[in-house]
C-alpha cells in the first residue's frame, strides 16, 4: 500500500480533505465505468471527450489538469479505504514544538492490491480527468514512466444531503465559459495551433482594417456589439469558405490574399442588395445567417473566376449574386430575393443544404449558357 498524506479543509460545516494521487491509481479504484453507461449522477462518458483529455496530456509535457473531487464508499466486497490519523510533534525553526494531526490513506499500489480496491471511491467532479488515464484510453506518448499526480478533494462516505449538495455544486452551480471568449483566452495563452493561429488572424484584420465591410462588427472576446459576429462562430463558417481542394486554392494560402478577396468579395454582395455589413438592418442578409449563407457560396464565386479567367472583382461579384438570384428563381424555389426565404436561414443545416442547392443550380445554368453559346465548326 503506499501512504497519502491529506489536509484537512473545513467549508461551514462541509469537512474534506484534500491530497494528490497518480490517476492511474485513482481510475483503478473506481467503478468499471464503460462509454455511454447511464449513471445515478453523472453524465455518460463520451469517448471523444475522453481522448480529447489523454491527447492533450500525453503530447504535452507541460499539461496541468485541474483536480478532481472524490468520495469514499464500500465496494461490492465491501472493502473500504479508512480515513487515519497519527499525532505528530513539529519543531518550528525557532526551536519551539507544536503537536498536530497528520491525516493519511493507505492506497493501493500492487496488482492484488488495486484490484481488491475496486470501486472504493465514487468520482463527483471530474470523471473525464480520471477516465482518460485507463489503459485503453490512454495516449500512446504518455509513458508509464512519467510521473502525473491530480489533485483531489476527497469526502468520506457522505450521505444522501451531502451528495445532493454537491451534485448541485459541481452540475447547476459551475458557470461554463462563454465559447467564443474561451476562443480569445486560447489565443492569448498561445495554445492554437499553426492554422488555427491563422484563422484568428484573418478573423482579427476584418475586424480591424478600414478597408474590411466588418471593420468593428465581430465580437472578439466577450464585449457586447449590437447584431455583432461572434470571432468563434466565424471561424466555424470560413472552414467551408476555403475548402480543402478548391480550384486556385493555391492562390489564398496567405492571411492577406484571403483578407484582400474577402473584402471585394462583401463589398460585391453589399451592392447587390444596396445593404452595409458595417450598418446592418434586420434584413436577413446581415444576419449571421445571411453571412454564413454568402461566405459558404463563396467556392461558386472564386472557382467560376479562376476557371474563366475572370478578376474576382467587387462588381464580378455583384454580377454573379444577380445571375444567383436568376437560377434560385427559374428553379421555382423563390421568385423573390434569395434572403427572402426564410426557409433557407432557419438554422445552420437549412443553410448549408440551401447553400449547396444554389451552388448546383448555379452551375447547371452556367454549363447550359456556355453549350447554347459554343462555337459551331460548321458555320
């Protein structure tokens, strides 16, 4: 068995303690939890969460997890870990001598050990941190050498009240971070990775260059803009505006050449419907839906340029969005405006599937005017 020293923490009438264990350990003396098994109180792991948490600790030298709380129970052989306690004498620097109560367990730490200790420990907060340390969820690159310790809140055997308390604790009392600041926090402590760090740049010029139409309407961090952009969601929708494998991709690989192309690419679509991203209505399109709609249309517009040669142009743009609108009406879907069916911005699916119905409409109409406008080598 191998000895851990705990501290004994008093929160009103709430006693714990606290102290730190290697997960690996921990995660042996709980319960065999699988994936997906519904739980009395606690959510169901979720696999990718799981490797999530091992990915992030086993290619990371310097990853901290945050602890975890714990209980004691009795297994289903009835074995119990015991809370103990021994008398100790401190001598003080200046030569004076106080008594105290050290507090410790005895955890396991063998093979017979840690199987005989089986579900000893109920996990209230953090099952996730523990779970990602099993064996058959564990990252390859974390080695059984390296030296990992969480730290713990631990409550001996608490009763019906106090679970309650502290499931309303760690489930409907937590706050979560709001998305899109977790994305700006991310930024500033460095932990996007290469593209990811891109993204944010460009997200970052349309938001602060004169020349962009969203100059000042995205919303980088938590402060409040009126009918503003979230930078999170943006960066969701400018993955499907520059796909992998798009014709003249080549050409867009830089921060700049994508900012310069966005910014004649808004500006086109502004004057075809006589509207400013910079000072929206509640018109659909400078709604986010209407943004994502246009940004997720933008691989029609850029391909047909580089295909026929064309410079992608404010006023192509503007062209292009009016020929759009032309092929959404002789499809029968609108004889309107394409913003104007409300069908289409609903929600992000609606949107996408809209997005890539026009594009196929788009493109049927433009394959039949070139055959009815080919070159006849008999006349």
């Amino acid at each position: 068995m191998q000895r851990i020293y705990l501290e004994k923490v008093r929160q009103n009438r709430m006693v714990f303690y606290s102290g730190k264990a290697d997960p690996r350990v921990l995660v042996r003396m709980a319960d065999d939890i699988q994936v997906g098994d519904v739980q009395d109180a606690q959510r169901p792991l979720k696999r990718k969460h799981l490797k999530e948490i091992a990915d992030f600790v086993g290619q990371n030298s310097q990853s901290v997890l945050p602890g975890v709380m714990i209980a004691t129970k009795k297994s289903g052989d009835g074995v119990l870990i015991d809370l103990r306690s021994e008398e100790v004498t401190v001598i003080h620097a200046d030569g004076t001598e106080q008594r105290q109560t050290r507090y410790y367990m005895d955890f396991p730490s063998t093979e017979e050990e840690l199987a005989r200790y089986r579900g000893t420990i109920n996990i209230i907060d953090g099952q996730h941190r523990i779970f990602s340390f099993r064996d058959d969820f564990r990252s390859p690159d974390f080695k059984d050498s390296t030296v990992y310790e969480l730290t713990f809140g631990l409550f001996i055997k608490p009763d019906r009240s106090q679970r309650q308390m502290l499931f309303m604790v760690t489930n409907e009392k937590q706050e979560a971070v709001d998305p899109n600041l977790l994305y700006y926090l991310q930024d500033q402590l460095g932990l996007l990775n290469e593209r990811e760090r891109q993204e944010r740049r460009l997200i970052e010029k349309l938001d602060y260059e004169d020349a962009s139409p969203l100059k000042g309407r995205i919303i980088l961090n938590a402060e409040t803009i009126k009918r503003g952009y979230k930078a999170r969601e943006l960066r969701k929708i400018l993955k499907r505006t520059f796909p992998d494998g798009m014709l003249g991709a080549d050409r867009l690989a830089s921060v700049e050449s994508r900012f310069e192309v966005l910014c004649r690419y808004l500006e086109g679509w502004e004057m075809y419907a006589g509207l400013s991203f910079g000072h929206p209505e509640k018109d659909t399109m400078t709604k986010v839906a209407g943004l994502r709609y246009i940004l997720w249309m933008f691989p029609f517009f850029w391909e047909y340029a580089y295909q026929h040669k064309v410079r992608f142009t404010s006023e192509y743009v503007q062209d292009m969005a009016l020929l759009l609108n032309d092929c959404v009406q002789e499809s029968g879907e609108s004889q309107g405006d394409i913003f104007g069916i409300s069908d289409n911005f609903r929600s992000e699916t609606s949107t996408r599937d809209a997005a890539k119905r026009h594009t196929v409409y788009a493109r049927e109409y433009v394959l039949r005017k070139e055959r009815s406008e080919g070159f006849d080598p008999l006349a």
